[in-house]
C-alpha cells in the first residue's frame, strides 16, 4: 500500500496535504492531567479556553516549494503565523517539526527566519503568562 492509496472514503494522503496548503497548518495542543489533546488552529483552537500546557506545532513549511500544490508556501507559513498570532491565548511555546525548507538553500532559510523569528516571535512571546 502507498501512502497515497485511496482508502473507502475517498482520502488519501496527497489530498489531505493539498487541503493544509490553502487553509495553513497548525495544531494546537493542550496537556491538562497528563493527557494531551490536540485541535486545528481554526475554530475549535479559537473557541478553546487553556488548561494546563499548550503549545503549537507548525509542520512541513517548505519555504521554497512552488509547485501546483502550493505555489506560494511562503505565503501559507505567514497565514499560519498570522492565525498563530490571532488566538485569543497565545501558546506557551511553537514547535516547527519537518522540513522548513524546500531545497535548503540559504535565501529560503532567511525567508523562513523572517517570518518565524521575525514579528511572529514577538507577537508569540507576547502571549506568554
């Protein structure tokens, strides 16, 4: 089976990767008790109120990729940041797991030090209590 195999409902792993290109990626997660839980950072993050620990993880920015799947993935890690910085209780922290380039090249290493390390720091550590 590969990871783009169909399954009974029609999903498959290439769609739902070209879903999180236009709407931005993100999870929040909360630990309370011991035991985590995570949400989307649209509407169910937004809604949630914070118990216990919460962080957000960010994945796969691939700054540099410009292909039809996400021709501006620079533009999407800022829409993610920008929903990042638009919940009502900032994260104790952000984590970026995956490739936050595309070809690690220096000049998309500096686009991605931009927006993450940039305002978006700033803003995040804002929200730290």
């Amino acid at each position: 089976m590969t990871s783009n195999h169909h399954d009974e409902r029609g999903v498959n792993r290439r769609k739902i990767l070209e879903c999180m290109t236009w709407a931005g990626t993100g999870v929040l997660w909360t630990i309370a008790g011991g035991m985590p839980r995570s949400m989307g950072i649209i509407g169910e993050a937004a809604a949630a109120e914070a118990s216990g620990l919460t962080f957000l993880q960010i994945s796969d920015s691939h700054v540099g990729f410009d292909k039809p799947a996400n021709p501006n993935a620079l533009g999407t890690l800022e829409e993610a940041v920008n929903k990042i910085k638009a919940l009502p209780v900032k994260p104790s922290f952000v984590i970026h797991t995956g490739d936050i380039t595309h070809l690690s090249k220096p000049s998309e290493f500096d686009d991605a030090d931009r927006i993450l390390a940039g305002p978006a720091r700033r803003a995040l550590r804002a929200g730290r209590t």
